[in-house]
C-alpha cells in the first residue's frame, strides 16, 4: 500500500483552492441551519418553554458550528480531490443529514440518533485523517492523535447523556464544553503533550473563504425565510413594506461583514506568520457569534412578517434587537482579533439596541424591524468611512496596502 499522504499540495500562492465537493458538503448545513432556525422559531411559538427552547436552539448551533469549522480545518490539510477523502466527506454527509433531521428532537426523542450522528462525524473524521495523513509531518499526526482523544472522551459523554434522560443535560454541557475548550487547551493528553498553533499551519486564505461561505449560508437560510413567509401571506402594504425592510436587513448584515472586514481578514491571516493562531481566535470561535445572530435575525423577520403591525411583543422585540447585537457584537470581535483594537462604531451600535428596548414594545413589528435594519445601515456606512483609520495597516507594511502585512 502507498504511504504517501492525502494532504493538498502546497499552494504557491498560500491559498488553497475550496473545492467543489466541499461546496457540495456545504449543502448538508444549509439544512442544518433552516432546521436551527425553524427550531428556535418553534420554542418561541410555545408560551412557558421559551428561554429553555432558546437555551437548546444555541446549544445545538454551537454543536453544528463545531462539526463544520473542524471539517474545514481538516479539508485545510487533506486534498478532497482524491477519491478516499470525497468517499470520507460523502460519508460524512450522511451523517451530517441524519443529524440535521434529528435537531428538533434531539432533546426529546431522537436524541440517539443526534448523538451518535454527532460523534460518528467528530470521531470517524479524526480517525480517517489519521489513516489519511499516515507518512506526513510527526506534529501533524500527533495533533490529530491528541484530538482523537479528546473526541472520545466527549463522545461517550455525547452517547450516555442519550441513553440516560435524566442526565441528559449535564452530560451533553460537560461533552460540548470538551469539545469547545479543546483547541484553547492545546488539546493536551499526557505522554502527548500539547498542541501549539505553530503545529496548524493552515492555508489561511482557504480558511477565511471557507468560513465567508458559510456566513453567505445563514445569510441565504434568512433570505429563505423572508420569500417563504411573505409568499404565503396575505399582500398588504404593511406585508410589502415588511418583506422590503427584512430584505435591507439582510443586505445590511451582508454589507457590514463583506465590505468592511472579510477582505482585510484574509490577507491578514494569509500573510501572517503564525495563521494557526488566528484561524483559532477568528474563525473558530468569533464566527459563532456572526453566524448565531444572522439566524436569530432570520427568526425576527418571520415573525415581523407574519404579524407587521400591531405591537411588538417580546419574543419579535429579543429577536430583533438581540438578533442584530449580537451580530454587530460578533462582527466587532472579529474586527478586535484581526486589527488589534475594538472598532467603537459596534458599541455604540450595541447600545443604541439596547436602550431602544423599553420602548419597542409600543411599535409596530415592521417599525422595530426598520429601527434595526437602520441601525446596521448607519454602522455599515460608519465602518466604510472609518475603514482607514479602523483597519490600520501594519508598520511594516510600507506599501499602504492593509492586505499585505504579518
């Protein structure tokens, strides 16, 4: 048997190509993300479940995030070109399927089925890098045997807390939790040691790409909403102007993260020396946050347009606001990781949301959606004036070019 790995080539350029099998991968959570929103607009439907049903919606987004984000890390090494590794991902696809069907239940009575779907991904693609990277780079290979450790541990937590209803919760909590706090801790397992950043030496422009796909994703799933819900309502002129505002929104949270943050973010951490590090601040974790509040905000509009006028009640009113905070919370911390500072235009933001919530209540939906679709559009524009001075290039960039530096 050949012993040479089924790692990508390096690219001359520092920026592997996304392929089109990972695309087709990508389609798995599109499902994912209609399931997650579709679920958390059902909790709030529900009076008396409402902050429990939002508690799960998150906890499993966050499940979700960390299955893909560590699928990308892996298509960052091994080259879905060759035919083991498509095999590996149109299994992984399966089980990708089988765990998105499974999300609104899996609390409830398909809890197995999320469970072991959810560690058949997490430690079958470990397992298969291992076997695909045999012959590569020591560290590498050493990385993958830390996390295969790792991902046991918290996949016989992720199968007992199926089995056992009771202890579903607290077994489920301290599983993720492993799963989340594992590249921050190095993934450290005694007689392996620990991983450092310099041991991922990731393609940071495939990275960045891969997780710009995925915001274009969830924002798609809102676009999605927005066209099913106003399609089947009655047309009215406050229906219209609804449908109209929600789509603003959406170009407004496309705008913020496309125009003024992702292209300096990809030549940062493609340029950067040590991009291990900042594919795991930036992309790993800060991307939760972007992603949870575009589907948040995809439940508002839902709401908004099944129900424009009247009053804002306080589920439209969380969803709303709460929506577009924490997207301009998260947008701001991706900025805070990448430039080195906090952009201010996303607190103010932030506050401007949240000093309006005493007073939505007495606003029609379609009013509170306008307030938040302007809010986003005056700190779009804020962001594309100040871009100079908030995305300051490196002192060692001598050209100007804020792309171009450590």
């Amino acid at each position: 048997m050949s012993r040479i790995p089924l790692l990508r080539r390096p690219d001359p350029h520092g920026h592997a190509k996304v392929s089109f099998v990972e695309l087709f991968f990508d389609l798995v959570f599109v499902f994912a993300v209609t399931q997650l929103s579709h679920t958390l607009i059902g909790h709030f439907a529900h009076d008396g479940v409402t902050l429990r049903g939002a508690a799960q919606t998150g906890f499993l987004m966050l499940a979700v995030w960390w299955v893909w984000i560590f699928t990308s890390w892996v298509t960052n090494w091994l080259d879905p070109e060759r035919l083991p590794v498509r095999l590996c991902l149109f299994a992984m696809m399966l089980a990708g399927l089988l765990m998105s069907v499974s999300l609104p239940q899996a609390f409830g009575e398909r809890a197995l089925m999320f469970a072991l779907s959810f560690t058949a991904l997490q430690v079958g693609r470990t397992l298969f890098f291992l076997w695909a990277a045999r012959g590569a780079d020591l560290a590498l290979v050493r990385n993958f045997q830390r996390i295969g450790a790792w991902l046991s541990v918290s996949a016989a937590l992720w199968i007992a807390g199926a089995l056992h209803e009771d202890l579903r919760v607290p077994l489920w909590v301290v599983a993720l939790g492993i799963e989340v706090i594992g590249p921050s801790a190095g993934f450290f397992v005694p007689g392996l040691g620990r991983s450092t950043t310099a041991d991922w030496n990731v393609s940071g422009g495939h990275l960045a790409e891969r997780c710009a796909l995925f915001v274009i994703i969830a924002l798609g799933e809102s676009l999605l909403v927005t066209g099913a819900t106003f399609a089947a309502a009655p047309l009215t002129p406050m229906s219209l102007l609804a449908f109209l505002v929600s789509f603003a929104g959406s170009l407004a949270l496309w705008w913020l993260y496309f125009d003024t943050t992702n292209d300096f973010a990809t030549g940062r951490i493609t340029h950067s020396d040590d991009p291990g590090r900042l594919a795991r601040l930036a992309y790993t974790y800060i991307h939760l946050p972007i992603v949870a509040g575009i589907i948040v905000n995809a439940a508002a509009d839902e709401f908004v347009l099944a129900h424009p006028d009247g009053h804002t009640d306080l589920k439209t009113a969380l969803c709303l606001l709460g929506g577009v905070g924490l997207y301009a919370v998260g947008v701001g911390l991706f900025k805070r990781a990448v430039v080195g500072h906090w952009p201010w235009s996303h607190g103010v933001a932030v506050l401007v949301l949240a000093a309006a919530g005493p007073f939505v209540q007495a606003w029609p939906p379609v009013a509170t959606s306008a307030f938040a679709c302007a809010v986003l559009v005056a700190l779009a524009a804020w962001e594309r004036r100040s871009r100079a001075q908030c995305l300051v290039p490196d002192s060692a960039t001598e050209d100007g070019d804020p792309s171009i530096g450590p």
